[in-house]
C-alpha cells in the first residue's frame, strides 16, 4: 500500500481537517513530509526484495551475489563483463553444461567481445574403420573431388580428418588429439556500408565496370555476420565475419546476396534479383580488361576484389551497394555507434540543420552553410553517399559549427581542390565521421584567427586517392596543413595522412593513425616541411613516418613506426627540439630518437633488463657484449602489423606473432598504439581465466586467431 500526502490526512477525524484548514495547513505540510519518508521506506523496502535476484539487484549487490557462487572478476574491458551482472546470471548455466561445445562458443563471446567457433579437434582424427561404427567422412586421405572441405582446410571450419599431433595445443603448436579444444577467434569486425554509390572504374559510366570501394580501390567483401538462434547451435561461416570467397559465395549466394545480408547491389532504386546476379574472377588481364564478362542480362560479382560488371543489356540507373568490409576497430568513421562524440552542448543551443533535407529544402553542404549563415549550428550528412564540399568554409566571430555525419553514416565529401578553413576570432570548426579523400586540409595564416579546429573519427585518405590495387597515389602528399599560429588542432579516432602544423600552434592527438604511408616519409613538421612542426601532444596512437616536433610535450602508448635517411634538413626519425620538457612513457621509439625523457619505452627497457641480468651472471661483461646484445634486442624488438596499407581489413592492426613487449606494454598492459583501447591482451587473459574454471577435466584448450 502507498501512503501518499493526501491518503494520511484522509486518515485524519474531518474536525482535525477542519481545524487545520482554517489554521493554514500546518498539519497537512507535517504528514507531506511524513509521506516523502514513507515513500523512502517503501522504495528502500521494494529494493531490498529486488536485492535477492541477480536480475533486479542494484549493481552494489552483484559482487556480493557473486561470492554466494564462487564467481572470479574479469578485467571490464568489453561490454558483457564491465558489469559481472550477466556473467553471474550466466554462471549456474555454465556449470550445468561445463565442457560442451556450443557453452564454450557463448563463453568465449562474452568475455572477448569477439565472434569465436569451437572445435573438438578429436572428431576430426583419422581413425581406423570398424564395421559397427562406420565413420566414411574420416579418411586418411581427402577427397579431391570435393572442393569446399580443401578450401576450409585448416580454418576453424574444416572438416578433412587429420593423423594424431602429439603437441600441446595450450601453446598453439598442436592442434588434432582427444582432449584438445580450438577456440578460434576472430579479431576483424565486419563494418557496413549502405547504399554508397558504386565507384565507376576509371569514371567511365558507359565501361559498365564498377567497385564496390567508394574510393575506387579493390577490396574484399565480409560477410556480414548472422545472429545464431539457438544457444546450442555452434557458429557456421555466415555467422562470422569472415571474407567471402569466389566458390562459397557461388555455393551459398541466397544466404549472402540480399537487403539485410552481407551486400545487395541496387540499380534504378530497386534491388538487382539474385536470379540476375552470377559471381566471376573480376581479376585483371592484359590489356586493360577483366578476365571475364557476364551474360548479357546478368550482373557478375567478385568478393575478393570487391568488383561488379554489369551485363550489355542491364539498363544502368544510379547504380548503389549495400556491403560489410573488414576492419578492427571504431576508428577513421564509419557506421558504427558514435553518438559520444557529438557536441552536446553546441546541440542544446545551435540550429541542425541535415543534407539532404525536404523541408526547408536543402540539397548540398554548400545549402547548408548558406542557410545557416553567421550562426552557431550543426549540419548533418543523413547518409553514407556522396557529397560535394565547397572550397572553403569561414566562420564568423564566435561561430561554433559541427559539420558532421549522422550516426550510423559514413558519407564521402569529394571536393575539387584543398578545403580550407578560417574563421574570425574564437571560431571553432569541428568535423566528426568523414572521409575526404583526394585532397588536403589547409589552415591558412592570412586572415584568419580561427580558434579550434577538432577532427574526430574522420578520414583524410593517406595518399589523398588509391590506385585499383590499393597503393596511395601521391604518396608524399600532406593531409592536413595548418599555417596558423595559435590555433588548437585536435584528431580524436583519426585516420591521416601526414600533418603539417606552424611551430606555434598546438596539436593534440588522441586513439589515431598518422601514416605518411611509409616510415622514411615525413609524417609531422611544420607547414613549409623543413622544421619542426607545433609542439605535440599524443597518445593511444600510431605514426607511420618520421615526426619532428619543437616539443613533444607528452607521447603516450604510442608507436612510431620510422627510420632515419641519409639527407634532407630531418633526417632523425624521431625529433624533439626541446629535451628538457616534455615525457615520453609506455611508447615504442625508433633508434636515434631524440626525446624527452623516456619512461617505460621499448626498447629501452627491455635493453635494461636484459643486460642487468647479464651483469649479475657475468659481472665483467665486455662493452663490446653489451652492445652486441643491445643490438640484438633493437632488432627483435620491432613491431609487425598484418598490413601498413590503407584500405586493407588488417590495417595497421598488430600481428599476434608481434613482441610481447609491444602487445602489453601500455600503462595499462593493453598494446602501444592506434588499437590500445580494444584491450586485446585483457580480452585474451579473460578467456583463459574462464577456460581454467569451465573446461572438463582432462581437456587442453587452445587459442586461435583467424584474423
């Protein structure tokens, strides 16, 4: 029952209700304060009830719920485990089905955050044929004649039986044997991209070629990952996001092809029927042209190379593809969750104003500007298409504009020379989930006092453009430059090219990729590229390239990925003016760097503990082993990625066969660099941790990563 103010003082005799009114209502004000106690109670009382259920406690509870079963924390590092409220609720689950297959799979899930398969590497041992327990699929040899089984070979979906691997599967050396279980993983997330024009080859409509790339270049498809069911039901191809091959598409195109699959292709507005779509090798031949064609009403496909020919006889219309690509991270834009890093408080109180928009019509970026005028407002791009930016934009005295795209868009903003940037004094311009390939940014001096100029999950393409196979077309090319003292530049989740920035402004980098697209370019200096550039702030970030900086005011978990040259005015890969300001901490510095102060820095720190070790085994180590075994750690010690090419699924992600020093040594243990914040290495502990509690006696575990 609820007391309400009103309820208690019905309660009371009418003559007390009399009396009180005709005093004021001394005795009603008392019992609206009793009221507002009693509700506390009751809340508190309600609560208390809710306590008991894992489901409905407060969230103070749940550690205490979880001792009741004996439940271990795991670092927060992915959204089912920053809470332990699932995982305790899914607890008693996993106990009753400890050391199943498909309870495995949900596990690894959970507390990695990555889609996983489990495999039982018993049932695909090579055994000996007995007549009441006939096996025909486990063979010695396979069958040749079956392709898809030898295309799966050695992934995480392969069925060809193996002879016995006596190695332990714990150290990923051995794999097929009784008691081992494959956890395979997959690191790369299928990111979408919906209804971006198709990109003519060569800008020739009437070629009748396409690719599904906006930025013109060949890239594989992913398939875009399907939600499973069943609990129990063990992950299939189609539900994980993995690249599609020639033949599995060809095999499977229905479970592919389509509006809420892993790409659709529309002609005119309307869906192509998958009826109408065949798969081709699209691959180069000489002379310009592909190796195939496709029948005249037809519409050939290729998912590795991400390529489209239309047939004769298909009438073209506004051709546009729905399709996944792979990449690791939310990073450098595009249609994943990023509504945090919107101006908040530039939205309570600015004009929004969206292109395209009906009503007051509005077609264009350049619509927009002139519409909101001298304003402080948002213009927002509602969709991931094309979208011509004007030459310039400038700002009026105080203006603050966020020139965005929407969330879950990742529009392309084509512009036909450098954008350049100024406002008048305490303006601010803030760009958030673009990409603009083609050409730079410049901040000029010249009548400008523009205050801030903040990037956040934008790309500027490195290399402005892409050739067909994926190489930067001008890759000495700058991507932003910034002539203008004083201003605050700002990259937040950013994909660049090099950066040029006036020795007197500030720059502050944060979770980015700068990559001057090769590590003897110039990736940072000042805007005439002779200097170095504007004292530097950088963290959780990768820079491909040398960087040269009047004062690297801090620098960390970050990997400079660069090498000295022989000539030119900047020839250190890593340059700081000022020395004697400034930290450097938990990054990995190249050799010949010349920074601040080093704390924690590979490979500095292993060189020290290495040859402290050897001194205390030979006190009178020779300088000359010294140095001998420096070098020989400088030269192990060196990050490795899966692929330094913007464009590729594996883009500046680290091997998982890269240093340990490197894949653990941020402050915080994750790995140095542009992915820090995924917490990979915590992703990985988490798992073991709940293999050691979950697997069956007698069963070995092992990790795989199959991207």
């Amino acid at each position: 029952m609820s007391f309400t103010a009103e309820r208690l003082f019905d309660l009371l005799p009418a003559i007390y209700r009399i009396r009180d009114a005709e005093r004021g209502g001394p005795m009603q004000a008392l019992l609206s304060v009793v009221a507002d106690q009693i509700a506390v109670l009751e809340e508190d009382l309600q609560q208390l009830d809710d306590d008991q259920f894992i489901e409905t406690c407060a969230e103070w509870v749940v550690p205490y719920i979880g001792d009741l079963i004996g439940y271990r924390g795991l670092h927060g590092v992915v959204s089912k485990v920053v809470s332990a409220r699932a995982e305790v609720a899914h607890t008693i689950g996993y106990r009753r089905r400890k050391g199943t297959a498909a309870m495995l799979e949900q596990l690894a899930r959970d507390v990695t955050g990555w889609h996983g398969r489990v495999v039982e590497f018993f049932e695909l041992l090579a055994t000996t044929q007995h007549m009441n327990h006939i096996r025909p699929t486990k063979f010695y040899a396979p069958d040749l004649r079956q392709w898809e089984p030898l295309e799966r070979l050695n992934t995480a979906f392969e069925s060809t039986a193996h002879t016995v691997d006596v190695r332990s599967i714990v150290d990923g050396d051995g794999k097929y044997n009784i008691p081992n279980i494959g956890i395979f993983l997959w690191r790369l997330t299928a990111y979408p991209l919906t209804d971006s024009p198709a990109c003519s080859l060569n800008g020739i409509v009437t070629d009748r070629r396409f690719l599904f790339s906006p930025l013109g270049n060949n890239t594989q498809l992913f398939s875009g990952v399907e939600t499973e069911d069943e609990v129990e039901h063990l992950a299939e191809p189609i539900n994980i996001p993995e690249p599609i091959s020639r033949r599995v598409l060809d095999a499977h195109l229905s479970e592919y092809y389509g509006r809420e699959k892993s790409f659709s292709i529309h002609n005119d507005g309307h869906e192509v029927p998958i009826n109408q779509v065949c798969v081709c090798n699209l691959s180069d031949v000489a002379g310009g042209d592909w190796a195939h064609q496709p029948p005249q009403d037809q519409v050939a496909v290729d998912p590795v190379l991400g390529r489209i020919h239309f047939g004769d006889s298909v009438a073209l219309q506004d051709p546009r593809v729905t399709f996944h690509y792979g990449f690791a991270a939310d990073l450098g834009g595009g249609e994943y969750e990023r509504q945090s890093s919107f101006d908040t408080d530039l939205a309570k109180v600015a004009k929004v104003i969206k292109v395209p928009q009906v009503a007051p019509p509005v077609a264009t970026i350049a619509e927009a500007l002139s519409l909101l005028g001298l304003q402080n407002g948002i213009i927002e791009i509602a969709d991931s298409g094309r979208h011509e930016l004007p030459l310039s934009i400038r700002l009026a005295p105080n203006q603050r504009l966020e020139l965005r795209a929407a969330n879950g868009c990742r529009p392309l903003l084509d512009v036909t020379g450098d954008f350049s940037i100024s406002g008048d004094a305490d303006s601010e311009l803030m760009l958030n989930g673009l990409v603009i390939p083609a050409h730079g940014l410049q901040v000029p001096n010249a009548d400008n006092a523009l205050r801030q100029l903040r990037l956040s999950h934008c790309t500027l393409v490195p290399g402005r453009s892409l050739t067909l196979a994926g190489e930067p077309q001008q890759p000495d090319a700058v991507s932003l430059t910034v002539a203008l003292p004083s201003v605050q530049v700002e990259l937040d989740h950013c994909i660049v090219g090099s950066l040029r920035v006036t020795h007197s402004a500030q720059v502050r980098i944060n979770d980015s990729i700068i990559d001057a697209t090769s590590d003897t370019a110039l990736a940072y200096a000042d805007d005439s590229g002779t200097k170095p550039g504007a004292p530097l702030q950088i963290e959780n970030s990768t820079v491909i390239g040398r960087a040269h900086t009047t004062a690297l005011e801090l620098a960390s978990n970050t990997l400079f990925v660069s090498r000295s040259v022989a000539s030119g005015t900047l020839k250190e890969p890593l340059f700081s003016e000022k020395k004697q300001s400034g930290c450097v901490r938990f990054s990995f510095l190249p050799d010949d760097a010349r920074v601040p102060r080093r704390f924690r820095c590979q490979p500095d720190l292993a060189i020290g503990q290495a040859l402290e070790a050897a001194v205390k085994i030979n006190p009178n180590l020779a300088p000359a082993k010294q140095k001998l075994l420096a070098v020989a750690i400088r030269a192990s010690l060196k990050p490795s990625f899966t692929d330094l090419r913007y464009g590729q699924a594996g883009y500046a992600q680290l091997r998982t066969s890269a240093p340990l020093a490197i894949r653990t040594g941020s402050d915080d243990e994750s790995e140095m660099g542009a992915f820090h914040e995924l917490h990979q290495p915590q992703r990985e502990t988490n798992l073991r941790v709940r293999l050691e509690e979950f697997l069956r006696l007698g069963l070995e575990a092992g990790v795989f990563y199959a991207t």
